[in-house]
C-alpha cells in the first residue's frame, strides 16, 4: 500500500474533516471499479489494529504526510470495493451506513471487519441489519441461516451466532438442503461445523425419540382390565404419524438422520389437534373406559411443547477456541461461558 495520486477521481466524502484519502480497488482494476473515500485517520486508527500499525508503525505508509487541508492518498488493494466503503461508512458512523444491504453484502463487510480487526466497532452495524429487515425463521433458506453463521461469526457476534446455530438444528434439512447451507457458512469457520450442527440434530432427535416412545408408556393405560377396542385404533394413528415424521418406521425405531426438530415438533402439534376430533370416534363400548379417558391430544401437545426447549446452539467461545472438540460442543450446551441468550427471542421469532 504506497501513496498515490487520486486527483482524477471523485472522492466520496465519509468524514468532512478528513485528513486521509483511502483509495481502494485493486492496482489493475480499471478506473470506474475504483473508489476513493475521504477518512479520518484518527478514526481508522483507534477502531482498527491493522490501519493502526499500518499508520503509527514503521511502515512507509506511517511517513504520509496527514492534513486535512492536502489529504494524501493510501492506495487499499481491496476486491470488494463496495465493502470497504461500507466498512469506512460505519466506521465513522456515517448516515450511508444505515441503508439496509443484503445478506451476502453483510458476509463481505464482516469478512473486511475480521481482516482489520475491527469487528467490535462493526458489530453494532450487524445487529443493525439484521434487526431491520424483519427476519422470520420461516422464510429463512439453509443457505441465508448459514451466511448468517458465517457473518456472525466474522462479527463476533456471540448472541447472534448461538441463535443462528440453534436454528440451524431446528430448521434446516441438512439431507435436502445440506450443500446450499455448505456454500452459505463460506471457508471461514472451521470445516467440522456443517457436520456438529447435524450431530446435534440427531442428539435432539433421538431425545425426541425417546420421548415418543415414554409418550406411547403413558398412553397406554396398562391398568384397563378389558381389551379396549379404541385403543388399537389410537396407537395404529399415533405409530403411522410417527413413520411420517420419520421418527420410527412401521415395524421398529430407526436411526435418525434428519427431519429438522422444529419440523416434527409442528407435526406433533398439528397430530394432537387433529387426535382431538379423532378420540371422540374411537372410544369403545365399555363404560366406563380408563383407556379411552385418557386426553391424547392434550398429553402429546404437553410432551411435544418440550421437544424445542431443549435445542441448544453453539457457544462461540468455545467455537474459536485452539482444538475445540466438536462432539462436545453438539451435544451439550456450554456451561463454561456466559451465553448472550437470546436476540431472536428478543424478537419474538420462532
Ligand atoms: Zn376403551
Ligand atoms: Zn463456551
């Protein structure tokens, strides 16, 4: 990065004091790929390390000769040139900074935030955009929840990055939607994550089967002492439900790979409002039945409202620490850390 002219080129205005011209772009970009923006060097300096050693330390570039009046030119070989700008814009809490940009453009300025190391003074900005654009988790692709991952962990953004895990776990097919979500999460984060988050799935999943199977226990009144007719006909429901959630198949419990949690607790949902209608018609002759007193639907409704609570996401922390073990990290939730919890419920989303 050496000092050059940037006379011919207009030269957006960040910070009217300025004492500094970034010129950024790369060196053979042709002129119109190029952007000049006028900075605070104070401002570069304090927010970020890199342009701080870059400035302060014993470089070539510390020798410029700063002023407001004559701003000399540092030339910032970047690819993504819209980035930066938006980087310098936050930075200096520029009004230009609050327009809404999309999520890859987000991924970029984080990805510029961690090389300058200046994510802290960033990470307002990422709350920022997400916080506006009125995220509901329902609309979310595997690939946006992943660049969401990506972008808060180049943030820093430990809430945000326990929070989009955790709906990693609860909202994406990994079998259907594995590769988009693959390319959403970039080459930043360690490769073992895409495969921690589907362990934990299949942790939470097999729990759930556990669950459904001491459901079917507390469903099935051992203590009738005739052979209730209703009975049969609400177990065969309930077992050809579950084969569709693809919790079990028609003869044994399988080993799960992954409908997302979220998914077979809304089936669970949806199963025990319907089985309300449905006890009603298979109630047997005998009266009075202890088998066909129990509330179906209402037990399954209370049992499936747990199977979301226990999801967990995963601690950043933990995440960027040196061999982190990542069976440990899918399985159970940190305790070692303070975690952040929780923007998403801030919000109300589900
Ligand atoms: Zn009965
Ligand atoms: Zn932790």
């Amino acid at each position: 990065m050496d000092s050059a002219s940037s006379t011919s080129m207009e030269i957006l205005n960040i910070c009217p004091t300025g004492d500094l011209i970034l010129r950024i772009g790369k060196e053979c970009s042709p002129a119109e790929m190029i952007k000049c923006v006028l900075v605070s060097s104070e401002t570069m300096t304090r927010l970020s390390p890199v342009f701080n050693t870059m400035l302060n330390g014993h470089f070539c570039e510390s020798q410029l000769p700063l002023s407001s009046d004559h701003p000399p030119t540092l030339n910032i070989h970047e690819d993504n040139v819209p980035a930066m700008v938006t980087l310098c814009q936050i930075l200096h809490q520029h009004k230009y900074a609050r327009k809404l940009v999309t999520l890859a453009e987000i991924v970029g300025v984080g990805a510029l935030g961690d090389m300058y190391k200046c994510q802290g003074a960033a990470e307002f900005w990422f709350h920022y955009q997400l916080l506006h654009r009125r995220i509901s988790l329902a609309d979310l692709s595997a690939k946006q929840i992943a660049n969401i991952i990506q972008a808060a962990y180049l943030f820093d953004a430990e809430e945000v990055f326990y929070d989009f895990t955790k709906a990693a776990v609860t909202h994406v097919s990994f079998d259907k939607d594995g590769k988009d979500f693959a390319q959403g999460l970039g080459d930043v984060l360690p490769d073992e994550i895409q495969e921690a988050l589907r362990e934990s799935q299949v942790y939470h999943l097999m729990w759930i089967q556990a669950a459904c199977k001491n459901l079917i226990g507390k469903l099935v009144d051992d203590k009738t002492d005739h052979a209730c007719s209703g009975l049969e006909k609400r177990l065969a429901r309930y077992t050809l439900a579950l084969q569709r959630m693809r919790i079990r198949d028609r003869w044994s419990w399988i080993e799960l790979s992954g409908p997302p949690v979220k998914q077979v607790a809304d089936n669970h949902q949806d199963f025990a409002a319907r089985q309300l209608l449905y006890e009603q018609s298979t109630r047997c002759q005998t009266d009075p039945c202890r088998s066909c007193s129990v509330d179906w639907s209402q037990i399954i409704k209370t049992e499936a409202a747990g199977f979301l609570k226990r999801v967990h996401g995963f601690c950043l922390t933990c995440i960027k620490r040196q061999n982190v073990n990542f069976t440990e990290v899918a399985e159970n939730k940190c305790e070692e850390h303070e975690l952040p919890s929780t923007w998403l419920a801030d919000l109300n989303l589900k």
